[in-house]
C-alpha cells in the first residue's frame, strides 16, 4: 500500500481508482485545501509520508532543492489528461512502488514513466 496526496489539477476520481486498489489517498479537496501553497504541500506530504501526484512541475523543483529523499513526486505530463488516462498511467507507475518508497521524482509521459532517484545531486 502507497500513501498518496492528489493535487488539485488531479481528478477526484483518479484518488477513488488508486483507493479501489488498496491505497491510502488524500485528494486535496477532500480536506478543503484547494489555496494552499506548494511548499505546504510538500510539508504536509513529508509529515504524512504520503507521496504527491501532481501535473504541476515545481513540486520535483521543491523537492529537489531541499536536498531530501522524500516525498516522492508523480508528475503527470500527458497530452490527453482526461481521468482515464491519469488512471492507465498510474498502473505502470504503481510498478515501480519500491522506487516510491525510498524517494523518486517519476515524470509521466505519453512515451512512458521516468525515474530519477532522490536526493538529486547538485555536481
């Protein structure tokens, strides 16, 4: 089991496709904090151990800055975005759990999922 955190511009049905799969999610609206700010975000997914799904690229940029290995960031940059979509992709990101779980930024892409592994070094 994953413990996810959806941002705002990730469908609501998307965090009932990964509950449905056994997964513990938070969609942001779920607890009314559509205004909040991407650095409290990330706090909030750190204090929680939850990782973040977003199509939103500065949360990667955050993480990446601060040095840490967690949380691990999902990245969706597809060019269909519909919820379906979203869906299908997180099957093939859902194979890479272990890589989540020690700390990644995974980028989503219409030609599949990339990983880099956190801290991001700064040579």
């Amino acid at each position: 089991m994953i413990r996810f955190l959806l941002d705002m511009g990730i469908a609501r049905s998307s965090a009932a496709f990964l509950r449905a799969k056994g997964h513990d999610v938070v969609h942001l609206s779920d607890e009314g904090l559509e205004r909040m700010s991407d650095d409290r975000i990330v706090e909030k997914a750190l204090a929680e151990k939850r990782v973040i799904v977003t199509h939103d690229l500065d949360f990667g940029r955050i993480v990446a800055l601060s040095g840490d290995r967690v949380p691990s960031i999902i990245t969706f940059r597809l060019s269909d975005m519909t919820p379906a979509s979203v869906n299908a992709a997180l099957v093939a990101v859902l194979q890479n759990a272990a890589a989540l779980s020690k700390g990644s930024l995974a980028t989503v892409t219409d030609r599949g999922v990339r990983l880099r592994s956190l801290p991001i070094s700064r040579d």
